[in-house]
C-alpha cells in the first residue's frame, strides 16, 4: 500500500517502513579451503541461516562474504568451523593456533 499511494514520489519520514530489516555484511577469513568442493560446502551451510540473503565464497582470497539481516559473525563463523575449516570474522584474527605459517 505505501509504495502505491506514494508512487514516484518519496513518503513523508513518518510513513516509511522502518519494520524492514537492515541488510549488513559480514566477512569471515576461512583457511584452509583448498578447492571449489571447499567452497561450496561453506556456501551451503552458510546458506541454512534464515538470515542469510546472499553469500560468495572467494577461494583465492580465503573470504565468505554473506549478506543478510541480523547475522552473527560468530555464530557463522562457528558453522564453517564445523565443517573442519578455520573460521573468524575478517575484523578479528584467528587465535594463534588456527593461523597457517
């Protein structure tokens, strides 16, 4: 109903949605993926979180970029973790015995 009675023109601020959920971004660093079969194991589990709208998993970069509303970093960083691969939100470095040498 809102974007039809203000159709091209843009809603006085008391009237906008603001029950939507934000999107946000997070990026989890993932080591040792080593192959596209990696990646997409991480893309699936990522992909069972609700929130979740989108993920790329970059292989070269070691970066899960997932996009949705209301994720948690550590809670998606434990679900790869689960999955054998070392996981932490790229705004935090992995404890010293996750790093790779």
């Amino acid at each position: 109903m809102l974007a039809k009675r203000w159709e091209g023109r843009q809603p006085p601020a008391n009237e906008i949605a603001t029950d939507v959920p934000q999107t946000e971004t997070v990026t989890l660093k993932v080591k040792v993926m080593t192959c596209s079969h990696c990646a997409a194991a991480v893309t699936r589990a990522l992909h069972q979180f609700p929130e979740v709208a989108a993920v790329h998993v970059a292989l070269q970069s070691t970066e899960a970029v997932i996009r949705g509303s209301g994720c948690s970093p550590s809670a998606l960083a434990q679900v790869v973790h689960d999955l054998g691969y070392e996981a932490a939100p790229a705004d935090r470095r992995l404890p010293a015995a996750q790093r790779s040498t």
